[in-house]
C-alpha cells in the first residue's frame, strides 16, 4: 500500500484514499487515540482530559485512521480571520514514508482555507522544515524569529 | 509621567498605575480603536467587522487606555491547555519608551498564567527580541524555527 499515491499529482489529479482509510475533520474525536499517538512517536504525555479540553479549543483538527487506528494527526489554533497556528503533526510510525504527513498537512491548510485567515504559522522542529516548506512554508521571513517561553 | 515606574521592581515590589490610565482585559473593546493603534506605528489597515470577530476568538485581550485614547494593546491565541501564541503587542508612538509595553506584556501573560498553559510563543520582529527575552522568552531552543505562509 503506497498512500503517497494519494497525494495530488503535479497536473492536480488525485487517487482516492484505500477505503480502510478515513480522513475526519472533528474536534470529538478520542483524547486517549490522541495521547497515544503522540506517544508513539516520543512526546511527552498528556493527560486525555486535557487533550480533550484542547481539541475542543482548536480551530481545526485533522485525523486519519486505519480502522479503529489512529495513525496520522494535526490541528490548529487561531482567531478565524487573522491567523492560524499548526501544532501536532504527527504520522503513527508504522505508516510513515507514505505520504500521510503530506495528507493531514493538506487537509488541515484546506479546513484553514475555509477561513480568510492571510497567515498560517508554525514551529518546526529540526530537519522538518523541508517538509514545510512544500506546503509554502518559510522560515524566518523578513527577520522575524519564534520565540518560546515555557512554564512548567 | 514616567510610566517604567510602574513595573515590578527587582524586590517585587510596584507602584500603582496614574489614575488616568487603566488597564482592560476584556474582548468586546472597540474595534475601530484597536485598527486605529495598529495603523499608529505603521501596520497594515485591518477591517473593524474582522477585528471585533478576532478579538472575540482570541484567548486574552489586554488594553490601556488613557481616558477614551487606546494606549497601548496585545493579545494572544491559544487552545486554553497547552500553547498560546501573542500577537499585535503595540504601543501608541506618543506614549512608548514609558514602560507600557512591558505593561501590557505583563498583563497578557498574567492572564494566560490563569490557564495550565505550559508554552507561550510569539514570533518577534527584528530587534525585538531582547524585549521578549526580559519575560523568559527564547529564540529558536533546541533549533525549533518559526515558519509562515501567507496566502494573499
């Protein structure tokens, strides 16, 4: 099963998803299928109270799943007009290198597109922003850095 | 009115706000004198309607006013659990270098702090970042880079 396959061709045409395969644009989706997914790939645990609270707080959530499996993941924050924020993609390890980084990063930027929203940032981690970058992404635009602060 | 007076001093300690001025943390404040600052230091002219929507979707709104003139503004975006992103931290020309930015920097944050909210990001224009740094924030940890796409 190659799902890159999936992705749009360089003349726009597209190949329908394996039909095991859901793409779900909700917020109710499963805290725990969330936690887990996430621990799959070595991030920190959450707690599935708050990963619910969170969901439910996103602009946009994205999930794909095998089943009953959840196996790629991505959601954003934002104001609905003015910005949008992409936090937690994520790709379940047995389904990566098959292009379902590049699907739940396209069907989130759609759901994004819904909105009038000019700007949509992110936080790259080291070595992805390649990745980002085929989705239009730049670093550090006109001098403009990420800063972070953290609490806890 | 020097108005640095106001920030914490090293022990803690602080001086209370001259009468005039007040400090709002409240959404439903008047668009028009929100684009109004904005234009004030240069940025690009935004819709009312869209401002009051965006204002109504942020998780914090801070703004100072000396009598009925909007002094000085920021806000920030978030899930309520685990991030939040500050946006439009702006003081009027006329009343900068009095210590109103690190006022309303310290008002947002304090009002995000009533949240379990680990992580506080922002992207910094040039030469702003060692102002963000004076309220724990760094750029780029753990090689972590600021990505956007801006579509119109």
């Amino acid at each position: 099963m190659v799902l890159s396959s999936i992705w749009k061709r360089p003349d726009g045409s597209r190949e329908p998803l394996p039909p095991n395969l859901v793409i779900v644009h909700r917020k109710d989706i499963s805290p725990e299928a969330v936690q887990e997914i996430c621990a799959s790939v070595g991030w920190s645990k959450r707690e599935p109270e708050l990963i619910g609270k969170a969901l439910q707080n996103s602009l946009a959530v994205v999930s794909i799943w095998d089943g009953e499996l959840l196996i790629a993941f991505a959601r954003a924050t934002g104001d609905k007009v003015f910005n949008a924020t992409v936090w937690d993609v994520v790709v379940r390890p047995s389904y990566q290198r098959r292009g379902l980084g590049l699907l739940v990063m396209n069907e989130l930027l759609k759901e994004l597109d819904t909105y009038p929203i000019p700007l949509v940032t992110l936080y790259a981690d080291p070595g992805t922003d390649g990745f980002y970058k085929r989705f239009g992404f730049s670093c550090d635009p006109s001098g403009v850095r990420g800063m972070f602060r953290e609490r806890f």
